[in-house]
C-alpha cells in the first residue's frame, strides 16, 4: 500500500466518489481556486470545475442550509466549512433542519449531505478557531459524527460519509492533516459505529480520539518499558458509538482511561465513563480517569497553547494513577 498523508486521503476520497457517482459535489468557502483552507480540496475544482467545485459567500448558514436542500432533492453534497467554531451560525440549518428531516417526513426524505470541519487546537489560532466540538454533535438525534485519526480511516470514513443517505459531520482535526500512513488507492470504506483497536494491551484499556490516538500510541510505547500493557481503542465515530468493544476492552483489561482534546466538562468521555458504569462496573479493578482539556478558551501564546492540549505524559500519569 502506497503512504499517504491524512490530507492526501481525504482529497482522494472526494475526487474518487466525484469521479464514481456526479451527483456528488462539494461547496464551501475557498475550497475552489485556493483548495481550501487547510488544503483538503486542492486539484479538485481543475478536475471537475465550477459547477461541482462551489465557492460560496463567507455565510456558514447558507452553506449548510444549501447542502441540506440540495440531500433533500436528491444530491450529495460535500460541504466544507474553514473551521468547525463557526458551525454556530449555521445550527438552526444542522439541527434542526437537516438531521430532522427524515423523521420529520416520516422516512421518506433523505439527507445525503456530508458536512467537513477541521477541529483542533495546536496551530496557534486561539480560541475562536482551536475548539473540539464533537459532544455537540453526537448529542443531537439523526446526525452521524465521524472522527478519524488516521489517514486509513479518514478516507474510509470520508467514502462511507458520502455514501451515507443520513447527515454526517466528519471532524478532521488540524494536526493530523500532515500524518502518514497506509492507504489503498482503491476506493473502500470504513463502517461507522465500528470501533478499531490500534493496539492489544491486557492491563488497561485506553479509549481515545482523533489527536489523542497518537498520543494513547506513544504512552503504550512508552510503558511498554515499565510492563504495562495498554489497549488502544479508537472508536473512530462517536456516533453511532461503537460501546460493545470497548465494553469488551474493559472486561478484558479491568481499567479504563478515556482520552479526548475536548473540554473534559460534558465531554465525549463522559458518555462513554457513565455507558461503561452501567454496564461493566463490576469488571473494573480501578476508578476510571478522564484525559482532557481545561474547562477554559484556548489559550493563543504558544507556551500556554501547549500547556493547555492534553499530551501523551499526560495519559502515561493517568494509566500509573490506576495501574
């Protein structure tokens, strides 16, 4: 299998369901000409043109709205925004509109639409444009919300999004977009609510997203040394949530830390502590631990920025708390 960056990953998944099926189009700001913010659309707009590569106005409620409208006739839009924070004028077009629908019509509306936002703190953008906001959307009925942290499953993910006839939001956090890896140049799909353990472990389980899979990898490396075998569990949609594995982790390894950038307050974690409380509490040997960002805004200056993003020490400080 060819290597190939998370970015590159993504583009390829876009321009093979373009190339497979037209009805699929993307729009958003700048992802014609310029390739998108970040660079996820370069090459695209050349190999398909205007009128399936859209440059719409600097307005996140018209792109979401125009991408619900267009699910909803019969289209499969693929609607970028420059950033996941500025979803917050677009919630009315999210929440209630696109994930609704379908039941709204009793089944017979479909809402293909597949809504991609970087997330993530780490490139200095500070608190307006940093923040991890997945709890948001896997609180809300009707949306699937995928969260890949390889570029494995970004592209199977991103495919599967696509092909989806429900709303997804598809997270890609801003870190990542340089990470390499193995990726078929096949198009293929990842199922969403199917957890993947990156790595086998016996004595502890540690469940953790996006970023934070990297970081869960390098402390197993790094207690592997001290005879701790830690179990890394991505779970690589929060919604569906797949809990049956990591259920299963837990009664294997009968400990539990859960990682993830966003706020630890109301975070994804905590759903995933409170579901394996009342299913597995039985099999755990230690309290469980949570991972997570500071209830704060994201710090801009560097050194606080770096303070303020969990790391790796700080998931090795965890799994030795209950160890």
């Amino acid at each position: 299998m060819a290597k190939k960056t998370y970015l590159q990953a993504l583009n390829e998944a876009m321009r093979q369901e373009m190339e497979r099926d037209e009805n699929v189009f993307i729009l958003g700001e700048d992802v014609g000409q310029f390739g998108g913010c970040f660079g996820v659309t370069q090459g695209l707009f050349d190999r398909f043109g205007e009128a399936r590569v859209i440059d719409t106005p600097i307005t996140e409620s018209v792109i979401v709205g125009a991408a619900a409208g267009a699910a909803a006739s019969g289209l499969r839009p693929i609607a970028e925004l420059m950033f996941v924070d500025f979803i917050g004028v677009a919630l009315d077009q999210l929440f209630n509109q696109a994930a609704k629908m379908r039941f709204m019509f009793g089944g017979k509306a479909k809402v293909p639409m597949t809504l991609r936002m970087p997330q993530g703190a780490g490139v200095g953008a500070a608190a307006q444009h940093s923040q991890s906001l997945e709890a948001w959307f896997m609180h809300i009925p009707g949306l699937k919300v995928a969260i890949p942290a390889t570029p494995y499953d970004a592209k199977g993910l991103l495919i599967s999004a696509i092909r989806d006839d429900n709303p997804v939001v598809f997270l890609e956090h801003k870190m990542l977009y340089g990470l390499e890896g193995e990726v078929p140049d096949e198009p293929y799909t990842v199922p969403f609510g199917q957890a993947d353990i990156k790595r086998e472990g016996a004595d502890v389980t540690v469940v953790a997203t996006a970023s934070m899979v990297q970081a869960a990898l390098a402390a197993a490396e790094a207690l592997a040394g001290d005879g701790i075998s830690v179990e890394v569990v991505d779970p690589r949609t929060v919604q569906p949530l797949d809990m049956d594995t990591i259920i299963a982790s837990v009664k294997k390894t009968h400990r539990l830390v859960v990682a993830h950038e966003a706020v630890g307050f109301a975070g994804p974690g905590a759903e995933i502590v409170a579901q394996v409380a009342e299913k597995a509490l039985d099999y755990l040997d230690a309290p469980v631990r949570r991972v997570a960002a500071p209830f704060s805004p994201i710090p801009f200056t560097p050194p606080l920025e770096k303070a303020w993003i969990p790391n790796a020490d700080d998931i090795v400080a965890a799994i030795k708390a209950i160890s």
